[in-house]
C-alpha cells in the first residue's frame, strides 16, 4: 500500500485536454483532482498520456511531462507569474550535450510564454536511445513532436549542442521558426578544424572519459562513478560532476547505475555531433536571430572570426556578448538570456 502512496503522491495522470489549458493560460490546477489516475509505470511514461508531478506543482509551476514517439519533453504555462505580458507565442528549448530538459527547469519560468517546450534530445534524458546522432534524424523528431502539439510557429532556443541542432532545423524550416536564439554554439565544423576546447566542455575528451567508466570501471553508484570521474579528471569542477549526475541513476535494486545518457552513441558519433552539416551557399536563415556569447568560453568568442561565420549562415543575426559568462549562459547570466529571449517573441 505504501509504495502505491508513494507512486500516488508522485505522479498524476491527465487526459490530453490539459494541452488546451496550456496554450489558452487558463487555470489548470483542478486537473490535479479531476484527471482519471491510470496504471502508472516506472519512470512516468507513457506515449498516449500526460503526467505532471506533485510534489512540484503549484500555481506559479504549471508544468506536465509527456513523450511523443520516444521524444520526452515538459510544457510549463508562464501566464499566472505574467498576466498580460505573457506572449501567446510557444518558446522550444533544447539542451546541450549530457544535459536534459531538467536543465531549464528554473530558468523557463523566467520566460514569458504560455507555452515553453523543453525537450529531451535522442539518448538523452528520458527519451529514446539510437544508434546515431544525425541531425537529420533529430530534426524530423523535433517536427514531429511540435506537429503533434499543432504548434504551427515558435521561438527556436537551443544551447550547445542543442543550438546545433536548432541552427540545422532552422535553416532547413525557418518557416517554422521566426524566432531562433543560440547560446555559445557556432554552425561550425569543430572536429575538422581540431579546435582545442577546455574542460569540461570539450566534448570529444569528456565522451572519452565517460565511455571509459562506465565499459571498464562499470560503476554501481554515483558515488562510485563520482570518485572514478575525480580520478580521471581531477580539476573537474564539482558542479559539472553533479550536472552529469543529474542524468544516472542509483538501482539499489538491482546494485547498478542507470546511465540516462546514452554514452556509447555519443562517442561513437562524435564526428557527427562537432560537425556541421550544411553549407552556407546553400542555406540561409533570413529571420532575425540572437547569438548569446560568452567571453569566457572556448565554443564561440575566441573562435577566428566567428563573427563572419554565424553571418554566413545567419546574415540578420544580432550577437549578444556575456562579458562575465562561460560556456553554460543561462546558469551564469540567467537574466540575460532570459531578457534577450523575451524581447525576441515580443517583436
């Protein structure tokens, strides 16, 4: 009975009306007792139903978990914190390499949107683990979540890796996305140009120290993998260990540690995911767009005229330099990105 209390307190379930509530900016917190509470699993999931939690669920925290063909994503309403500021246009966040949409969790109710969309990029979070890391094949998953959500035009916000994938799906559908904001990523071929990246956001070296623990050390719980990160990388920063953490979980159960992160994938195609695709001659993004750049970080400031390389892609863009950020701008300059963000679907 306990553990059925347990599962009862931490996830509801609701009827895909709750959507509606979502994009109206009504009052949503009547679901909490009216929503049919269905067979829960595991983690939460299920393809054709829509969770929220509990235990975190407020007035000021209208926020549901749902997955779409494997993708796993929240919505939040911002319009109860904003009233009439709250701008009817969706806000679409995708997260960097080894994050999750929980990244953004405090930070989007910083944005005001009565939709905010935070998704869980392939073999990443609780979504879908697969063999590759295409762009092509992240984008097709990302227009699909939105057509299923009749989200017909948003503002496209992408950091890291995840403003990679953004600049891709922009460029192939600027249609789809009239706003597009980037935070310290370039559309830039940073593999072939052997770019000498710092830890701990050097991709390539932290995806060989993450593949090397779990295959040879196999580790049983976080802190065992925390000790073996600190071995391997000891100036790691104690934040990155934890934001890491954020994506395994301890099975006391089963006396292993669940990897979220699909790490094989992400090392194997490392070659994909610092490469960019297109080419400029090609493709250009012609709607405005916001390059957030940190002077502090390696991915874009100190990059040779990076200027001229978003400008090649992205000829109306507006770059927006962090004089005291690193890479991770929205942790860093939180009021910032957000202000840069809100001024972009307030156009």
């Amino acid at each position: 009975m306990s553990g059925f209390l347990y599962k009862l307190n931490k996830f509801y379930q609701i009827n895909k009306n709750i959507y509606h509530s979502l994009s109206n900016g009504n009052n949503i917190l009547n679901y909490k007792y009216k929503g049919k509470i269905c067979t829960i699993n595991e983690k939460g999931i299920n393809k054709n139903r829509a969770y929220f939690s509990y235990e975190s669920y407020n007035n000021d925290d209208k926020e549901i978990v749902d997955m779409i063909d494997g993708i796993s994503f929240t919505i939040r309403n911002n319009s109860s914190i904003y009233k009439e500021e709250t701008k009817n246009i969706p806000i679409v966040i995708l997260h960097g390499c080894y994050g999750s949409k929980r990244n953004f969790r405090n930070f989007n109710k910083m944005l005001k949107s009565n939709k905010i969309v935070s998704l869980d990029l392939p073999n990443h979070g609780e979504s879908k683990h697969t063999i590759d890391m295409k762009y092509s094949n992240i984008e097709e998953d990302i227009k699909n979540v939105l057509t299923k959500l009749n989200i017909k035009s948003c503002c496209l916000v992408g950091f890291s890796l995840g403003g990679k994938v953004s600049m891709y799906t922009a460029l192939k559908n600027p249609s789809l996305f009239p706003h597009l904001i980037i935070m310290d990523i370039l559309p830039y071929n940073y593999y072939s140009n052997n770019i000498e990246i710092a830890l701990p956001y050097s991709i390539r070296k932290m995806s060989k120290t993450l593949y090397d623990i779990k295959i040879n050390k196999n580790p049983k719980n976080k802190l065992e993998f925390l000790k073996y990160l600190k071995e391997e990388l000891p100036n790691i920063p104690d934040s990155f260990s934890q934001f890491i953490c954020m994506s395994l979980k301890d099975n006391e159960q089963k006396n292993k540690l669940t990897w979220n992160i699909n790490v094989e994938t992400i090392y194997n195609e490392i070659p994909n995911i610092t490469n960019f695709p297109l080419n400029h001659e090609k493709y250009k993004y012609m709607n405005p767009c916001s390059f957030v750049i940190a002077k502090k970080s390696d991915l874009a400031y100190t990059i040779p005229d990076y200027d001229q390389i978003i400008k090649n892609f992205f000829p109306n863009s507006k770059n927006f330099i962090l004089e005291n950020s690193s890479h991770a701008v929205y942790v860093d300059a939180p009021h910032e990105c957000a202000q840069i963000i809100n001024q972009a679907i307030s156009v």
